[in-house]
C-alpha cells in the first residue's frame, strides 16, 4: 500500500511583527528555508494561533493580554509553505471578533486551505473535516481547552470549546468515536496545557488515554509554546505538545521557544509506521531548520529526555529524531 507522508506543526502566528515583516519581505519569507520539504509532505497541518481579518476590531468579550490579527494577504504565505488544513480551535481564533473569524474562514477558503475546530455556530465548529490521499480517508477534529468565552453556540460563531468539569468531555468522546466508524484515519488535534507547561500532568495523560479508547489514532497537541515528549498509547501516537512554528515572540530562556520540532508521521494505510522530529530555529518572523551545534544538542537533550519520561525511545539520526511504533516493532519481533 502506498506510504503517506504527513506533516504535523504547532502554532503559527501570523499577526503583529510578522504581518509587518510579510509586509516589507515578501509571503515567502516566514517560510522560504523550509518550504521546499514541506512542500514534499503529502499532508501539512498546523494551528493558526491568529485571525485572519483586514477589520483592525478586537474581541468585544472581556478585555484579554494578547490579540493577534494579520492581514488577508498573509494567506498566501500559508499557501507558499503547502499548508492543507488548519486547526482553528484555539485562544485567538477571536482576537478580532467574530466578524474576524467569519473573515478568517472566508480567506482560507478562497486560498484553498482547509479547517476544523471554529464555525459559523456550535454545529459547524465542532464538525470534522475528512480528507482523502492515496485511497486513505483521514478524519480531523480539533479542540480547545482555553478561553471559555471563546465556545461556539447554536447562534454564535466561535471554537470548538472543552472543559474538564462539565459535560464537553463526553461531547469530544462521542464526536471521535463516530467520527472513528466512518474514515481510516481518526486526528484530533487539542489545544491544551498552560503556556510554558513545566510537565505533562495526571489528568492530561488520562484525557488522551480516554481519547485513544474512542478511536483517536493520532493526538496532535499544541498550546504550551515548546514542544514535549511523545507517547505511544496502543500504537498510537500521543504528540502532547508541537510547539510553535511561526511567530515574533519573545525568547524564554529555560524553554528555548525558538527551538522547535516539525513532526512527519509516516502512514500506510491505517498503520502509523513511524514519527520523524525535524529541529528548528525560530527566529523573528522566519522559521528554518536547526543547524548550529548546540541549539541542535539543546533539542535533542530534551526531546529525548521528555519521551523517555512517557516510555519512548528516540533514534538519533543526522538530521531528525526517529519513534518507531513499539507495536509495529514487536510484531516484527515475533
């Protein structure tokens, strides 16, 4: 069966300093080192951690720290790096108001990029969105578990909106098990965890575990601003967190935010073969591959140490990071 070759980023950011830079550089800088290989994968998903609007409004709910708005042209900087589909269940997706995300939703449309996790009202948010690539049916759904205010309603556009202590949960659990009977492929990407998580806790392992169950295949997190540990959970991959993958933010020194990972997972069929980590250096308003030596043994020091705490092993390569499926492997074992 033929191979899938998909790509899994964290969150872009395509408002404030880099609109600005879009601006003065051009669509393709943000992406121009590293659009050539992304631009191989056969899928590329990513969370945009912005709004899509030329309205300068912010959000008229109770006033927040951040707004992040970039300019309809910046669509076409998405396009340069072949994104296909985006998760719009996040913390900013109404940073300029709910006209701004309608106008989010109509610029990614016209630029030919699909979406899940936000919509018109609460239906539309939280329905699915299937792709099909290579006669394989894959399925997305996308969460959020911040800015309760920011929940889609039967009469309001907005996210795809969770919460530990109600009934939510059980609402996600049903949608990726039905969704699970219909595709060959089950995705959910979640926003979740607080920024600069220190550690995966209890009660986020446990919410994956639940996920896995109902027929998640893979779980794409993203929302802490570095990346995390992977965790594979009856062969199936558990990527907590992705990091970021584009933005103007500041340096944290203890958790390298302009040191990332970019996850390609190798698919066939409906067997998750393999996971291969590209690091990456962020800098202002451009992403490109890690290649100084100790930004390249910063990453692997701690990408190796966060996936042996969740039980993984980590192959080091030249130039990425490779997790076989322990279960793929164990059968070849027998």
């Amino acid at each position: 069966m033929q191979k899938v070759r998909l790509l899994l980023g964290g969150d872009i950011m395509l408002g404030r300093g880099v609109n600005s830079i879009i601006h003065q550089r051009g669509y393709q800088f943000p992406f121009e080192p590293i659009s050539e290989f992304t631009n191989k994968a056969d899928l590329f998903f990513a969370n945009l951690e912005c709004a899509i609007s030329d309205h300068e409004i912010s959000f008229s709910g109770t006033p927040k720290m951040f707004y992040f708005r970039a300019d309809s042209t910046t669509t076409h900087s998405l396009r340069y790096a072949g994104i296909d589909l985006l998760s719009l269940a996040n913390n900013h997706a109404l940073d300029a108001n709910y006209q701004g995300l309608l106008d989010t939703m109509k610029h990614l449309d016209s630029a030919g990029i699909q979406y899940t996790g936000a919509g018109k009202n609460r239906e539309e948010a939280w329905k699915p969105v299937i792709i099909e690539v290579s006669n394989l049916k894959i399925g997305v759904l996308a969460f959020c578990n911040h800015q309760a205010n920011f929940a889609a309603t039967s009469q309001q556009p907005g996210i795809a909106y969770i919460n530990f202590s109600d009934h939510t949960i059980e609402n996600m659990i049903t949608s990726i098990s039905d969704l699970h009977d219909k595709v060959d492929m089950t995705i959910v990407s979640i926003h979740w965890q607080p920024n600069f998580a220190p550690m995966i806790t209890q009660k986020y392992q446990n919410l994956a575990h639940k996920m896995i169950t109902a027929g998640a295949d893979i779980i794409w997190g993203h929302s802490p601003h570095h990346f995390q540990g992977i965790e594979w959970i009856d062969g199936h991959p558990v990527l907590y967190s992705c990091g970021d993958l584009l933005d103007d933010y500041l340096v944290d020194p203890d958790f390298r935010n302009d040191l990332q990972l970019l996850f390609l997972i190798e698919l066939s069929g409906s067997y998750i073969l393999n996971i291969q980590a590209y690091p990456l250096k962020l800098s202002y308003a451009q992403t490109d591959f890690a290649s100084n030596e100790h930004d390249l043994r910063w990453i692997q020091n701690h990408f190796i140490k966060s996936c042996e705490e969740l039980g993984t092993r980590v192959t080091n390569n030249v130039s990425f990071f490779e997790l076989t499926n322990p279960a793929l492997r164990k059968q070849n074992e027998r």
